[in-house]
C-alpha cells in the first residue's frame, strides 16, 4: 500500500489503538514478528505524501513499543515533525500520547508526565471520550510508580467513569487490576484483592490472557505480601502459563520474579535465586528501569541473608541509586529499608540509622493520614457519581416508556391524547415530587440516626479507654520496677550462695520498699516522680541505671535532640512503652545487651529498642497478642504513630517507633510540659 489511508481507516487504526492502551504495560505480543516490522518499513518506504508517511511511522511507533522503546521513540519523532510541518493536531496530539507511553516504558516518568497531559488536553477538548482513556490510563500508571496514590486513582476513576458509560467491559476490567495495585502499595490488602478479583471475572470470559495473566499475578502478589505463600503460588503459576503461551517476556520476567519471592518465603532460597536471576536476565535486555531495579534489590537482599554479603550491598546500593534516578518513590523505601536491616546486622549502627531515617522520610511522603483521607475523598466521588449514573439511565428509561406509551394512545384517539398526556404528566410530576419529598426526609432522619450512633459509640468507646488505660498503667508501672528488683536478688544469690548479706541486699530491699511506694503513687498520680520533676531523659536514665546495677543485663541508653522538654501526658505515655519494652526484652529475650535510643528532629521523634537476645516469631506472637503488645499499639497510636517489630528466632529484637509531631499542631509543644 502505497497511498494515504482513507479517513475510515485511520479512524478504525485510532480506535484499534485506544483499545490496546488499556493494558497495563504493551506486551511483546503486540509486535508479530520481525515480518510485520519489515511489512511496516517497506510501505514506509514507498508512501508518497507527507499524511502517509505520519501513518506508518505512528504504526511503527505502535508496534515497536513492547520490544524496542529507543527505535519507537525514533519512528514517533520524525512523525511529529511531519505532523507540525502540515499543522495536523490530531496526528500531533497522537503522538504526544505515544511519547509518553514509550517514556514511561522506559522508566522516565517525570518526562512522560506532560506528554500525557497534552495529549489528554487535546482528547478532551476535541476528541471522543474513548480517545482521553489511554491518557487517563497511563497518567494514573506513571503517578502510582511515583507514589502519588490519590492523582493515580482520580486518573483512573475518570477513566473507569468512560469505560462504564461506554459498556467497554476490556477497559473496566483492566483498569480495576490497576486500581487494585494502588490499594496494594497503600497497605489496603482487601480491597485490593476484592479490585483483583473483580478485574479477573471481567477480563476471563472476554479471551484476554495477557491481561487476565496480568491480575492473576497480581492477586498473588497480595497474598505474598500477607505471608500466604502457598496460596499466592498457585496465582502466579496460572499467570506464568498465560504468559509463556503468547510468549510475552515483560509478563515472563515479572512472573519469575514473583515466584522467586515466594520461594523465598518458603524457605527455598537456590529456587529463589534462580528465578530472580531469569528475570533479571530478561529485564537487563528489555531495558526496563523500574523492573529491573525490583529485581537487583530483591537478589541483592537474598545474596546478603544468604552470606554473599559485599555483592548484596553492592546490588542493594545500586537498586536504590537507579530508583532514585527514575523517581521511582515505592522502590527506593524499599531499598533504603533493607539496607538499614543490613547494615543493623552488620554492626555499623550509624549507617543503618542513616538508612533507617531516609526510608521514614521516604515513607512518610507517600503514606500520611492526609493522602488516605483524599483516596477515600475520591473513592467516595466516584462510587456517587457511579449511582447518579444509575439512578438518570433509570429516569430516562421511564421518560422513554412513557413517551411510547403517549404515541400509542395519539394513535388510537387523536382527540383525547393532549388531555391524557397532560393528566399522566401532571400525576408523574405529583408523584416525582412526593417521592423525592419522602426520599429526602427519610435520608435526614437516617443522618441524624446515624449521627447519635456514632455519638453514642463515643461515649462508650471513651468510657471503656478510660477503664483500660488504668488497668494498663497499674500492669505497666509495677512490671518494671518487680523486674528489676528480680534481676537484682538472682544476681545476690549467684554471688553469695552461702546466703550472707551486703550491700547489694539492702539495695534490694530499697527498691522492694521503692515499689510498694510506686503502687500507692500509681492509685493517685500513676507517674514516676522523676519525670513530672526532670522530664523524660532524667527518667529513663533513672530507670536504666537500676537496671545496669544489678549486673545480670547491660542496657545502654543514647538521646539526641530532647533538650527540649514534651508535654508531661506524651512524656508519660513514652516512658511507659519504652519501661514495657525493656521489661519485655529483660523477661523473655535472655539478652546480654540493650540498646534504646531516642532521637528528636524538628518534625518528629524516632524510638530504636534493640537486643541480641533469642528473638522470636513475629506471626506467632500477632496470633497470641496478649496485654503486653497490644497495650504498647494502643500507646503509640494514642500519639498517632507508628510501631514495629523486626525480629526472627535466633535474630534478636528490634522495635522502631515514629511519631510526627506536627500532626497535632500545638500539642506538642517545645516550651516545655504542658
């Protein structure tokens, strides 16, 4: 074919591609071979005006997308500069959606970001809504890999919205897959599963194996990241046999990956690195930055664990490093995360905490209550717009039934029907009126119905607080001080078996005396003296002094940045988690040594409690959460913060604690107690 394809064929062409958009990332399968690529160059080649020449560098654009982004980006340039030299805006607006797919393929997604958008400007304004989809699509894809989860999801919601307006069933189901991966990153596990699940009902009567295989392996992704590797497995091989079957190596890679991370929760770490390895291979020769930097942190943690120490830092610094490169936000907290376990392990603490204080800030930008508030926001507009569609399809399809019905009766009687249209009119209106009347205050009286539930729950929820958090304060203020007495008279009997007395008896019996005071003061003040005096450091150091004293245990305490002094009601709640911590580790973790460290920056404070006692399984101990864990999350989450435990059988214990302090405004005050 040599001359310019007529006006149909470039419209069935623009259709075909808006469709295929819709994927997740363009497969392989999309090129057919080398043979289409060739066919391709030659009619290329003979096209004689300047508008065909458009139209097969844009085929060329197209199809070399999932094999070769640099030689697409080259086909799609030398189009747009025919398209500017004609002034042909659809063909220019066309390919700035091209640019940015094939950017975003490549990893540079702050470039991708405005090509997109002009593209989608132009789409809106002079296209069809089906044209603004791909835009829409890609927009959200490029936001989520960035980490800015609530502009992903209004891309996608708006896409969603034309995709069901359309009944394009293909576009729905993919774009739920996408939504469920944003859910996924923000830590929202079920409903990212119930999106996956959706997604894959639409997509597997509809014959889309690169797509279903695309939520299928997602879906396991979930179920890997809740430590359900044996369910997830069976997801991800399901994915894996779809995609070697249309020989799509990006879905290839992706499913080998996977399945390397779920061996390795298993245990079965030579299967692991062999599939991580495979999917490297493949992503190395794709070129795909984002890919590839998953795949050399996941090797490179897996080296590292497994003995291969130096290479595993090696490939975990430069995962980080390429991630960082392409702006790619989730990647590198990940990153910066392992690399400050490794670093603990290794001994080095000033690298790890250094590790440990750019993965909180990392984390922190794409994961605050404020961007959860907003996904929520928009979540809740779109599932309102989505019956406002509902309820006008239902409207119009009464106006329609009762128009037919009008036309049938003029038919019969010519004569009556202005009377009767004019009745039924009136008696609809009557009846729409009173219906919405009723409607509207039923929906008041529902408002304020639920309004004194939750005001109701309030009061209850407040009083069964109140009732716990003395019973918390009378466990947690005793627990330390019997503790330590405990520690103290072993150590007496180890020394003096004969059962002779000193110093160190007497010191015993101080502290005895010290906590039967402690019990009487907990009933009237339930606060150490030293801390409503001193402050919190003073208190601490207090509290791990007694327990360096009895010689069994060596706590070490480090604080930074607290010269200031906190409110005395946060410095009561810090002190009785940090008292719960150590007594935890002093009761069951058979430590030789502790290390708690409190530093405090401008925007929020960071607690490390640290042993290289016996550690324990941390699933284990969710399943059984007695007193002890849950009353130290309830604590931390009074202060609106964050809690974790790392730890492992035969790995010690490691508990962080995060707590921004200008989430409350003024109180956190820094002049002093309140």
């Amino acid at each position: 074919m040599t001359h310019l394809p007529g006006k149909i064929s470039q419209n069935c062409f623009w259709a075909i591609v808006v469709l295929c958009t819709a994927m997740l990332i363009p497969s392989t399968s999309l090129a057919t071979g080398e043979a289409l690529l060739d066919s391709l160059r030659r009619e290329l080649a003979a096209a004689e005006s300047d508008s065909a020449r458009i139209y097969w560098h844009q085929r060329l654009t197209w199809t070399l997308m999932g094999s070769d982004v640099e030689a697409a980006l080259l086909h799609n340039d030398s189009s747009q500069r025919i398209a500017q030299s004609l002034s042909d805006s659809m063909a220019l607006a066309r390919g700035d959606y091209y640019r940015g797919l094939a950017l975003r393929l490549k990893g540079d997604y702050a470039e991708a970001i405005p090509s997109l958008q002009q593209s989608l400007a132009y789409f809106e304004k002079h296209g069809t809504a089906m044209q603004s989809t791909g835009p829409l699509f890609n927009l959200g894809v490029v936001y989520g890999l960035i980490g800015n989860y609530e502009k992903s999801l209004e891309y996608y919601f708006r896409e969603i919205a034309i995709n069901e307006a359309e009944n394009y069933d293909f576009g729905r189901g993919n774009t739920m897959n996408s939504i469920g991966s944003i859910y996924r990153k923000m830590g929202q596990f079920q409903k990212a599963k119930a999106a996956y699940k959706e997604a894959i009902e639409i997509l597997k009567p509809l014959d889309k194996p690169w797509n279903t295989a695309n939520a299928l392996s997602n879906l396991g992704g979930v179920y890997i990241e809740e430590g359900k590797p044996e369910k997830a497995q069976h997801y991800v091989e399901q994915a894996l046999e779809l995609d070697r079957s249309i020989d799509d190596r990006w879905g290839i890679a992706y499913n080998l990956h996977r399945l390397g991370e779920i061996f390795r929760l298993l245990g079965q770490n030579n299967e692991a690195r062999k599939h991580f390895e495979e999917a490297l291979e493949i992503r190395e020769d794709m070129g795909q930055k984002m890919e590839l930097a998953e795949t050399i942190m996941a090797l490179g943690e897996l080296l590292f664990e497994n003995g291969e120490r130096k290479r595993g830092l090696e490939m975990l610094k430069n995962a980080t490093k390429l991630s960082a490169e392409i702006g790619a936000i989730e990647s590198q907290t990940q990153a910066e995360r392992i690399l400050a376990r490794c670093y603990r392990e290794l001994g080095q603490h000033a690298k790890a905490f250094d590790h440990l204080e750019n993965y909180t800030s990392l984390r922190d930008s794409v994961l605050n209550e404020k961007r959860f508030k907003q996904v929520s926001e928009l979540q809740t507009r779109y599932e309102t717009a989505r019956k406002d569609q509902l309820i006008a399809e239902n409207e119009l399809a009464l106006a329609e039934r009762n128009a037919r019905i009008s036309r049938q009766q003029t038919a019969i009687k010519a004569s009556a029907v202005g009377i009767l249209v004019l009745l039924v009119f009136l008696l609809l209106l009557l009846y729409t009126l009173r219906t919405r009347k009723k409607l509207n205050a039923q929906r008041i009286e529902n408002m304020r119905k639920e309004q004194e539930v939750l005001v109701l729950e309030s009061v209850m929820q407040g009083e069964e607080k109140e009732r716990s958090r003395i019973a918390r304060e009378l466990h947690d203020g005793l627990s330390g001080l019997l503790a330590a007495i405990k520690i103290q008279f072993t150590a007496l009997q180890q020394v003096e078996p004969d059962g002779s007395l000193d110093d160190r008896y007497n010191l015993a019996l101080e502290r005895l005396d010290e906590a039967s005071r402690e019990v009487r003061r907990i009933a009237h003040n339930m606060m150490p003296e030293i801390l409503e005096k001193f402050g919190l450091t003073e208190a601490l150091s207090e509290y791990v002094s007694s327990l360096n004293s009895a010689g069994a245990i060596r706590v070490r305490f480090d604080h930074f940045g607290m010269d200031q002094s906190l409110p005395l009601t946060v410095e009561r709640v810090l002190y009785r988690v940090i008292q719960e911590l150590l007594n935890n580790a002093i009761k069951h973790s058979k430590a030789s040594e502790i290390m708690v460290q409190m530093n405090r920056t401008e925007q929020h404070i960071s607690i490390t409690v640290e042993d290289d006692g016996v550690g324990f399984d941390t699933d284990k101990v969710k399943e059984q959460a007695g007193m002890g864990l849950s009353n130290l999350q309830w604590r931390v989450r009074y202060l609106k913060g964050e809690l974790s435990v790392e730890s492992g059988p035969g790995k010690g214990t490691a508990v962080y604690i995060n707590i921004e302090l200008n989430q409350h405004g003024d109180a956190y005050d820094t002049s002093g107690h309140n």
